[in-house]
C-alpha cells in the first residue's frame, strides 16, 4: 500500500553519473550565456574585529588546519557569478556561504570543502541517486545538487556544491518553541515527511545516518539576510590575510522537511563501522556488527522522542572514553528495552564483554534503576502515549530485522 502510493518504477533506468561526469553534466549546464550580470554589491569595510588569539567557528574543531580551508571573503565573487554575501556555517570538511547569483536575482549556497578531502561521499551520493530508476514522492525532501565544480584556492582545489537555501535546523527550531516541545500535530506531519524521504532514499539502496533542515519557501529571507550583512558587518578575525567569520543566525522555515548533509550517507545495503551521531547510534553499530538501512528507523525512534519528550533516551555518557560510553549506552539500552535475545547476542563478539550468554547485564557500567520508557513518556496522555510507545517499541528493537520499515512506520497509527 505505502509503495503504491509513495513509489513507481520508471519504465527505463538512468544510468549512474560517477561524480566526474556529474560535474561535467553540471558544468555544461552552467555555461548558458547571459548577456549581462547584475554589479556586485559593495560590502563595508568596517566590521568588529575578533582578537587573533581567540579561536572562531571551524577553528575550534578537532585537528583544524588553516590552509586545508579556501579563505572565503564576504563580497567575493565565485566563478564569475556568485556573489558571496554571508556565512551561514560550518563542519569539519566544509564552510557553507549564502551567495547571490549574478545572472539573475536569485540566491544559491555555496558548500565549499577542504582541500584534503581525498574522497566526497556527498558528491559520490548525489552521483547515484540522479541514476536511481525511481519516481517517489519522498524525493522532495532530499536535498538536490544544483550544481558543482572545483574551486583553486592558495593551498589546493576544493570542491564546491551549489544548492537551494534551506532554513534552521529542526533542532533549532525546536529550541525556540515553548518548554523546547513541539506539538503533537507538527511531530506527526514532520515524522510524515521524514519517512517519505527515508523510503525514497532505503527504496534507491541508499543509507542516511544523519541531518534534517526545515526548506525556506520565501526568499525575503535571504534578502534580508544580506542586507543585515550590509547593515551591521558579521564579527571576523584576520590573521594575515585569512578572514575566520561568525556565522549568520538564519531565522525562516515555512517548507517541507528536507533530509540533507549526505556526506555521512552509504551506497548498498550492508555496511560496517562506525556511523551516526554518538547519541543516535543503534546498538548493532556500536557492537561491530553489520548494519543495514535500518540504523535509520532507529534514529526516526529516538528523533521522534526528542521532538515530544522533554528528556532523552541516550546521550553522550563520556567524553573521554569510546569504551565506557558504549557501556553506558548499552547499559541504558538494556534498561529501557529490557535483555537482547539470544540471537543478537550470537551475531557479535563484543556482547560478552557486557552480558552473559542469557542476556544478563555484568558490563564495566551501573545498569541504571528505575528507567523504563512508561516512566519517561510523560508528555502525552491516554490512548495517544500508548500509541506512541508502541510506535518507539516498534523501531528500537534490538534485532534489526524486527524494526518497521520506513513504509510500514509511515502507517504506524
């Protein structure tokens, strides 16, 4: 049913685009003429000046390199075009800078990552799905590459992808909403939206593991944006000739829930090691197993809770040891779900350093009392919480196989 509704095959496949026919494919399409360019708009010069000993943004990553990040400048103009306006982020392998586009008034980001990146997942990725035989619903809320090319920096090439603005985060928006709870009826319609595209992308033999932002449907925004960047110049530091800048808080999301940052994303249908952010990670990855796209369903568990209930199941127990955070992580596991059965305990060597062979905990952790999740739903009430906590037992089960589908959870009452 769900498949009938979300999914059709195309009569004929596409074929797959390795990402350098994909960059070929874009950059022909780029190359549309346009006889003339709107003029770049002058950004002030005057700005507060962060002190250079101060660590900023990307700076205070792990193993932050100056020169393995293309020294971005608000006003720049990129490939003849793109006028880079503000800063909107960044991550361990990229900057992300909202830009407007020349040619015509129309705005784009700008994800420029570091030149030592041997290997673009993402790009691997975006390569694929163009290829998959499908036309789903849920491809709407999968973020698009609109285009992509190299960028020659002081220190090597980057690759840069242009893509449509998308607004906060969901973790952001929630943020701002009353007692950091979203209501009962936005929780269903984003979990809705959520499962759609997890569908599209588990139907095309793809793995999320990852992010969601909320899309922003009105450009006025992005204007704004800018203007404020004008008006009131973002903080930066400077070092040489290098500039490091504060990132612009982007208010704005009135759209469809759009599954992004694919970099963390997997190809097939079997994988190993680790994924997933720390809090998040389902227990067959943890213990070294083989994992399959149902690491997925275990994170729409766990989102789904965190959107309604004002504690979360998993968090991150220890900064400083792997060892004893999996133990703590289990350990809660444990509590809330109740023993892994003996079939999962089989499937990995590393369940005997915390259970015994019936599935009895005697890990390097406290098995915590008191904790069971009738105890810590305590948002909704009546036939909606019992609903509810069938619908998170149904996705974080210990065996893999038995977690819904994206489809199935989609229908979940």
């Amino acid at each position: 049913m769900f498949a009938r509704r979300l999914f059709h095959r195309s009569p004929s496949p596409r074929p797959y685009l390795y990402p350098s026919a994909l960059m070929s494919r874009f950059a022909v399409a780029s190359q549309a003429h346009y006889s003339t360019l709107l003029q770049p708009r002058k950004f002030p010069s005057g700005f507060e000046a962060i002190n250079p000993s101060e660590k900023v943004e990307e700076e205070q990553l792990p193993f932050y390199n100056r020169d393995n990040y293309y020294p971005m400048r608000i006003g720049e103009v990129i490939k003849d075009c793109y006028q880079v306006v503000a800063k909107l982020g960044y991550g361990t392998n990229s900057t992300v800078w909202l830009c407007r586009d020349l040619r015509e008034q129309k705005y784009w980001v700008l994800k420029v990552h570091v030149n030592t990146l041997k290997h673009n997942q993402e790009l691997e990725v975006f390569g694929y799905l163009p290829g998959v035989s499908t036309e789903h619903l849920g491809k709407a809320h999968i973020r698009q590459l609109e285009d992509s090319f190299k960028l020659k920096g002081p220190n090597g090439k980057h690759n840069v992808f242009v893509m449509i603005p998308l607004g906060m985060s969901l973790r952001t928006l929630q943020e701002i909403q009353k007692d950091n709870l979203f209501p009962q009826t936005i929780v269903v319609k984003s979990l809705d939206q959520v499962l759609s595209g997890l569908d599209f992308l588990h139907e095309s033999d793809v793995i999320h593991t990852d992010n969601l932002l909320i899309a922003i449907t009105n450009d006025s925004v992005l204007s704004e944006v800018e203007d404020d960047e004008i008006r009131q110049p973002s903080a930066r530091k400077q070092v040489g000739d290098t500039f490091t800048y504060v990132s612009r808080y982007m208010l704005g999301g009135a759209g469809l829930l759009t599954i992004c940052d694919l970099g963390q994303a997997r190809i097939g249908s079997e994988h190993s090691g680790n994924a997933m952010p720390v809090p998040y990670r389902a227990p067959e990855v943890i213990l070294n197993m083989k994992w399959g796209n149902s690491v997925d369903i275990w994170s729409v568990g766990l989102l789904a809770w965190d959107l309604l209930e004002r504690e979360s199941l998993f968090r991150v127990y220890d900064h400083e040891s792997e060892e004893q955070n999996n133990a703590f992580h289990l350990a809660t596991m444990t509590a809330l779900l109740g023993p892994p059965p003996s079939e999962f305990l089989n499937r990995s060597k590393e369940t005997s350093k915390y259970w015994d062979e019936d599935g009895k905990w005697k890990g390097p952790a406290p098995l915590p009392t008191g904790k069971t999740l009738e105890s810590l739903a305590n948002t909704l009430t009546g036939d909606d919480r019992d609903r509810f906590l069938d619908f998170v037992r149904s996705l974080l089960c210990w065996l893999p196989e038995e977690r819904l589908t994206a489809g199935q959870t989609y229908y979940h009452p």
